[in-house]
C-alpha cells in the first residue's frame, strides 16, 4: 500500500510537466486517491508549479491564457480553479489543525512585510505569524491549505508578467480577459457574497480550522518591547477586542462562534484588500499591468457589495460585512492617487478612472440596487452613505483636484478621451453627490472656502482637532489639502471649460467638413457609378471618421454644463470667428515647429493643444486598411475565414498580383478594380510599461504590394444583397443559383466599365 501511495506521489510530480489537458484530468483523480501525508508533501510543491515560483512567474498560465488566444485551455484552467474544482478539493482535503504550511515574508509584497514587521496588524495576521525568539522578528507565516493558496493566488497579480512575456503583454496592452481575471470574480463573488442569505461554498467543509481556542490565547507580552516588533492592535480585530471580548468569545461554542462559519470570507477580505491595496507605485518602481486595475476594481465593487448588505444580514457574517469598507479607506486614498499620478496619458487611463469612480459610488453596489438595475434608472444617493461620503472626503475631493490637471492635457477631439471626461463629469454631477460634498467640506473648513484667491494655494483647515473622521495619517504627512470647490479650483474649471469649449467647435467644425466634402464627392459621380459604389464599397476612412467624431459635440455639450453647474461658473461665449486669426498665425508658425529640442530630444512640451488640435485636423490614416478592427456592420466569423483566405491567395499569387498591377494596358487598369494599391503602413510600437513615461516610442514602417482583400464579402449589406439576388432568381427563374449568376454577371461588368473609364 505505501508503495502504492508512493508511486501516486511520483506520479503527480511527472504530471506537473504534463500538457494542461492531461495534466488537469489525471490530477483531478490523483487528489483523490493520493493519502494526507503525501498531499501534505507535495502541495508546497504543486503550488510552485501553479503560480511559476522560482521559474519566472508564468506558471500554468492563469494570467495569459484568454478565449480568444486559447478556449479549450482557458475552460480547463477555470474549471480546476473554480471554487468547485479539484484545486479546492485539494485546499479542503487538507484542512487540520495540524497541517500547516510556512510561507517565508520574503516572498510577500513589500509593504504587507512593512506591515507585519510594524507590528501595526490586525489580530487575523497574530494567529499566523511565526516568531524568531532570537531575533525577535516575524521570520514566516504559518497558514492552513485554503489560506496558502489563496495568499499566493493573490500575490500572483502583482507580478510585472506583462514585462516579461509577450501573451501577457499583449493582455495587458488590448484589455484582455484571462482566467485569472474571472477566476478572481468567482472567488470574490463566493467567499464575499452580495447576499444576505448567500452561503459560501461548499458549506460542508471543517468549520473549526479557526474557532477560538476553549482557554483564552496568552497574548505576546514581552518584558522589553524588541526593536522590531510591537503588540498587534486588539482593536483592529475583526471580532472585537480587548479580554472582556475574548471571554465572551470563549463562553460560545466553536460552532456559535462567527469564525467557525465564516474564517474563509476573513481570509479572502484581508488578503486581498491588504495585499493589492499596499501594492507599491512609487517612482523606483513599475507601474503594474493593466490587468491587475481590473482586478483591483472587481474587488472594490464587490467589498461593497458584500458590506452594503450588513443591515439586512442577520448571521455571524454580519461584523465582517461592517469591517469590510473601513478596512479599505485608509488604504485606498494612497494607491489611488500614486496611479493616476504616474499612469500613461493613453486610453489605458480609463481603466484607473473607473477604479476610482467605483470606489466612490458604493450606492451603485447595494442588493437593491442590483435587483432593479435593469430597469436602468440612476438610482439616488441614499442617506445612508452619507457616513461614507463624509469619510472619504479626501477621496473625493484631492483626487478630484489631483487628476484635474491631466484632464487639462488630454485632446478631447478624440472620442476616447471625451469618454473619459463624460465618465468623470456624469459621476460627480449625479443626484444630490456636489451638495453632500460642498456641505462635507464646508462643515471642516468653516468660512475659509472661497478665500483661496492665488492659483493652486492649498490650505490645511482639515486637521485632526477639527474633526472626528479617522483621517488617513499619510494624507497629512505628504499633502495638503486644497478645497475641491475653493477659488484655486474654481478658477481651472473655468480655464478646463474654455478648452473643452474650443474642442467642441473644432470637432464640429470638422464635422461640418467631412459631411461637405462627402456631398460634393457624391455630386461629382454619375448615377449609376452612385449605385454600385454604395453596394461595394466599403466604408470610407472619412465615413468612419464621421461616425465616430459626430459623437463628441453633445458629450462635451453635456459636460460643459454639468460643469458649470456644478462649481457655479458661467459658460464661455467664444465663437470660430474669434478663434481664426489664432489658429491662422498658429499654423503659419507650424510650418518650421518640431516637437525636438536642438539636442535632439522630445520635448513635449513645445507643444501646445492649439497646435496639436491643428495637427490632428491634417492627420492621415496610414495603417492597412485590411487590417483594421472588424467592424459592427462586419461578420466576424466570416470576416477572419476571409482574411485567411485573402493571406494565402497573396502568399501564392503576390508577385503575379504586382507584375499585373504594373501594366498599362487594360489588363492592368483591371486589376487596379480588384486589388488595394501598394502603401507604406506606419504605426508606433506600444511601449512597454516601463518605457511609457519617458513617452518615447518607436515609428515603425512597411511597404505593402499590391494585395488582394475577400473582405467586403464579409459585410452585411453583400450578405443582404446576394439573399436578394437569390430571391430575385427564385422568383425570375425558378432557382436561386441563377440570381447569384447574375450577379456576378452584373459584378464583372461594373469592373470592366469602371476599368474603361479610369
């Protein structure tokens, strides 16, 4: 038997070097029958393996495995790692109050070893940390199955893989959606559940893991306090504090206990919020992916959701549920402001905007709200967050001021970016939330908002001794703070609307533009050249343009006014007419304007946004058009089986397409009809993180032949319009094969008219 055992034991190391699909489903029935002493072995071991220690962070691929790189791979890896799969199965299998696994500090983030070596933690961490009696310092912690993986499935998101490997770069760069992405919204979902009723699951797993002890613990009480380790805070416990507490605790049996039923939930709630909330964003460091923002704002929206709940919960969940949103604050106002300070000018900003808008709206998060949200009405701001509001005000308000300024350089000619202000501007313009707001700062500040009159002068009227708020102690000792609606502020909304002002007339004046040139182009075809061109042609780089750009006027429209209701400022009375004289000596002048310096080096600030907005109006598409984005009037199946048609047509025929196309005669003049013409495709290479705040980044070119595109095939008006012309031939002649020859009778002619007359 033992050398069965054995052999079991050896047989899931080989495994670990496996293909995922054989990997997953042997072990999936090795956990099973492999002993307790040999899964204790080897779970260290398979943990390694899952989360890449020691060989470079990749691991089994959680965070760069997608559906659209890899289906099968990715409903493998979720279904093993979800709350129901065999990887829990293991983490329970294993849960004894005497089976524990050491995990050294080294191998945390640093601040949480910051944390624990401070001595400044909550009780949950004096239950796990092991003391060197010599040194005197938290050499490791010693933590259950279930709290093993979960810490290293929690540290595996700070990893920088997107610097490191291509697949992960590439998620981070498009906004991909891994199984590390949805596995971490089905263990936030489970074990901090939204609903009061909810049970996390499985609920028939060993519920003492936790469970206070029959006699009260002895405290550490050292007779010389140590230089590097202080007595944990009893009053950041999550079940009270002080003796009288811990008595009633022990008065209770294990299965009264709230930790008996819930330890998990306390688990996951510390973990997480401690470890990826004290990630380090300084200047020394990377800044992380953008995975990791999401993942970040999964866990904010659903610690909210889990704590709205807290009055409606009447089980022993209900003091976590409380603790939930406090145990945020003090960490969230830091992480926050470090990002938004260093994060890249790009679309990528969006993704830490809306991590800030979610943790500022709780009210969005509540069980009622989720109940009714498809009805899709804004919900009020309840009175019960305005304890919230009050709280956060910091939260509010500098980081309101701190991103103020990097709204001021973003072009809002672009839609992306008028996306970004409308996000910001709908959110603090909602319901009653600027009210709450004036009335929170003025109730600190007294009589000193609106007598801020220099630009940008701070004043420190919230003090410790002025309010009873636990405010952030980092928040003092760093910054100062500067009233969101004081004069400063005041007069850069002012200054902010102006731009966003001129923006607008320059998108419509564009718009108006384009619309005139695309009614004079039309003008000049005759009619029948008017109808086959609508039916084969594709969309126009300017139509699309058109189609994207007409969106911008009413956004921007809608955030001036927002704006200016909302810090009481009047809105500009700037027409084109008085615009023109600047914008004709600013583009005299930018004839001979370089954006380097005489030493050759970028310099971005030569530019200014009038010249910018000017460039921007005379930019040319130069990427291939066979190779844009499918579209929403495109199918996407039909339009990848094209493409790889297309590819492998150009492969076999591409010197035979560029000879034809070299020709004067007529054979030449149709090809012209049929293939794109040749082009120089330029783009920028997107940067690595690491390069992106020096804002360098390399042009990179490619001469494209002459090529031939199956595409248009691929649109839904050529689909509508060949089911036309079969219907057309089944109605004439009896079948629709008929219909579709015509068609292609009709085709060949159109190219040889269009051939003859270019």
């Amino acid at each position: 038997m033992a050398f069965y055992n054995e052999n079991i034991g050896n047989r899931i190391l080989e495994l670990l070097s496996f293909p995922l699909f054989d990997r997953c489903h042997e072990l999936n029935i090795l956990f099973d029958r492999c002993n307790l002493r040999e899964l204790q072995e080897l779970f260290p071991t398979i943990i390694n393996s899952v989360f890449g220690i020691g060989t470079g962070g990749l691991g089994w691929g959680l965070r760069t495995t997608t559906k659209e790189n890899s289906a099968p791979c990715f409903d493998i890896l979720y279904n093993f790692f979800s709350p129901m799969g065999p990887m829990f199965r293991l983490c329970y299998r294993l849960l004894n109050d005497q089976i524990k696994f050491d995990l050294a500090l080294e191998h945390l983030p640093h601040k949480l070893v910051e944390l624990i070596h401070s001595g400044q933690y909550s009780m949950f961490y004096s239950d796990l940390v092991n003391i060197d009696p010599f040194r005197r310092q938290v050499t490791s912690l010693s933590l259950n199955a279930f709290d093993y993986y979960m810490l290293h499935f929690v540290i595996h998101a700070t990893f920088p893989l997107h610097k490191m490997y291509p697949a992960a770069l590439q998620v981070h760069n498009e906004r991909m959606k891994t199984v590390y992405f949805f596995l971490t919204a089905e263990y936030l979902c489970n074990f901090l559940p939204s609903r009061p009723d909810a049970m996390v699951m499985p609920n028939n797993i060993c519920s003492s893991v936790k469970a206070p002890q029959p006699m009260p613990v002895q405290q550490l009480q050292p007779k010389r306090s140590p230089k590097y380790l202080k007595i944990p805070q009893t009053n950041q416990s999550l079940y009270g504090s002080g003796s009288n507490n811990m008595s009633q605790m022990n008065q209770r049996s294990p299965e009264a206990s709230p930790r008996a039923h819930a330890w998990r939930t306390e688990s996951v709630l510390h973990f997480f919020i401690d470890t990826w909330l004290r990630y380090d964003v300084d200047e020394a460091r990377d800044l992380p992916s953008s995975e990791f923002i999401r993942v970040v704002r999964i866990l904010i929206k659903q610690t909210h959701s889990f704590a709205n709940s807290a009055n409606l919960d009447q089980t022993a969940m209900a003091t976590l549920r409380k603790m939930a949103q406090p145990m945020m604050r003090p960490r969230i106002y830091p992480f926050i402001k470090s990002i938004i300070g260093r994060w890249p000018l790009d679309s990528s900003m969006s993704v830490v905007l809306e991590l800030w808008l979610s943790y500022i709206q709780p009210w969005r998060y509540t069980f009622e709200w989720q109940n009714n949200s498809g009805a899709n009405i804004e919900v009020p701001i309840n009175s019960r967050f305005d304890s919230f509001i009050v709280d956060n005000l910091v939260i509010y308000t500098q980081i309101f001021v701190h991103i103020l300024p990097r709204f001021e350089r973003l072009d809002f000619t672009s839609l992306r970016n008028v996306i970004m202000l409308h996000r910001l501007v709908k959110v603090f313009s909602q319901s009653t939330l600027p009210h709450k707001l004036y009335n929170a700062e003025k109730s600190y500040a007294g009589n000193t908002i609106g007598f801020v009159d220099s630009p940008r002068k701070h004043s420190t009227f919230l003090s410790s001794s002025s309010s009873s708020v636990e405010w952030d102690g980092s928040f003092y000792h760093e910054d100062v703070y500067t009233p969101m609606f004081g004069t400063a502020i005041k007069s850069e909304i002012e200054q902010f609307i102006k731009t966003v002002h001129i923006s607008r007339m320059y998108v419509g004046q564009e718009i108006a533009v384009i619309r005139r040139e695309q009614m004079e182009q039309r003008h000049s075809l005759g009619f029948f050249r008017k109808l086959f061109s609508s039916v084969f042609t594709d969309m126009s780089p300017a139509e699309l343009k058109l189609q994207e750009i007409s969106k911008i006027p009413d956004i921007l429209d809608l955030a001036v006014r927002s704006l200016s209701q909302m810090f009481n400022v009047e809105l500009p009375n700037i027409s084109m007419e008085q615009l023109e004289p600047v914008v004709g000596q600013s583009f005299s002048k930018s004839l001979n304007f370089s954006i380097y310096d005489n030493s050759d080096y970028l310099d971005i600030s030569r530019v200014s946004p009038l010249q910018m907005m000017n460039n921007l109006a005379h930019m040319k598409s130069c990427i291939d058009p066979t190779t844009v984005p499918i579209q929403t009037h495109e199918c996407t199946v039909l339009v990848r089986l094209l493409h790889q048609i297309s590819s492998v047509l150009n492969g076999k025929f591409g010197d035979k397409f560029n000879k034809c196309w070299s020709r004067p005669d007529i054979l030449g003049k149709i090809t012209h009809q049929l293939l794109y013409p040749p082009m120089t495709a330029q783009w920028f290479e997107k940067p690595r993180v690491s390069t992106r705040v020096s804002g360098v980044s390399e042009l990179c070119e490619e001469d494209i032949p002459a090529r031939l595109c199956l595409r248009f095939l691929g649109s839904y008006r050529t689909l509508a319009l060949l089911a036309l012309a079969m219907l057309i031939g089944y109605i004439c002649w009896g079948s629709a094969s008929y219909g579709v020859i015509a068609l292609l009778l009709i085709s060949v002619v159109y190219v040889l008219i269009m051939a003859l007359i270019s």
